[in-house]
C-alpha cells in the first residue's frame, strides 16, 4: 500500500513539473521523498560543541542553513567527522512570554560533511532561556542582577 501512494505522490508531483514546462529528474525526487521531516529554510546564529572525553574541546560558531524535527544543516569553521556527537545553541526567534530570548539546544550525531557545511540528526533537546547580558571582556563571566 505504501508503495502504491509513493507512485501515486511520484505522478502528482510529475504533472506539477511537467505543467509548468520543467525538467523531472526522478532520482533526485526520490531522494528528496526519503526524508521524513519538512526542512524549513532558516537563518540563525548557531555555537557548537564536539561532545567527546578528552579534556580539549571542539567549539565553533555558525549559522543554520535549514532545520527540521529531526535534524538541522549548519555552517561550520572547521571539519566535524561524521558519527561525532555534538551539541548546538541556536538562537530561536520567538521569545518567552514576549520579553525573553530563546534558545534551541539540541544534541546528536553529525551524519554528513561536505563544503564548510554540517547536518547533525537531533536525538534530543530543549529549549532555554538565553543571556542578553554579554559576558564582561576581563573574565568572561556573565553578570548576575
């Protein structure tokens, strides 16, 4: 039955393509209806960690390129090996109750690198509220009120 749907979907989207007078490529289409979660193309500040036991660790700044229920695409400044675990920070646009910044931390495993470039499947996360108080340029430490 599944597959019936799939081909029936395959057609649908055929037609759409055909009748505005472009080109189908079946393969990539197919490619394309493996993914089970929309991906919504937003722009957002992004810092991430390599989840690793060594002492040293692996952080960097970025910007979202897409994200969905499942995963997210990234900008990266260094290269991350897929099957790394890592964590991200992403600034959300919606705030808490109108009046505190939100931000997105999700953590999971890289499964493609390519091009300065990052996608990561979310296995878990949350949201948090966010500083707006910027750290102080002697310590680094954030001031409490």
């Amino acid at each position: 039955m599944g597959r019936v749907l799939y081909c029936s979907h395959m057609a649908e989207r055929a037609n759409s393509y055909l009748s505005r007078g472009k080109k189908l490529n079946l393969n990539d289409n197919a490619q394309a209806d493996r993914r089970h979660s929309d991906r919504f193309p937003i722009e957002r500040e992004v810092r991430y960690r390599v989840l690793n036991k060594r002492s040293s660790e692996e952080t960097g700044d970025g910007k979202t390129v897409n994200i969905s229920s499942s995963g997210v695409l990234f900008t990266v400044e260094h290269m991350l090996l897929p099957g790394r675990r890592m964590e991200l920070a992403i600034s959300w646009p919606a705030q808490l109750n109108n009046k505190c910044a939100l931000k997105l931390v999700a953590r999971g495993r890289v499964v493609r690198f390519e091009g300065g470039r990052a996608a990561i499947e979310i296995q878990q996360y949350e949201f948090r509220t966010q500083s707006t108080t910027p750290p102080t340029a002697t310590t680094g430490l954030r001031l409490v009120n």
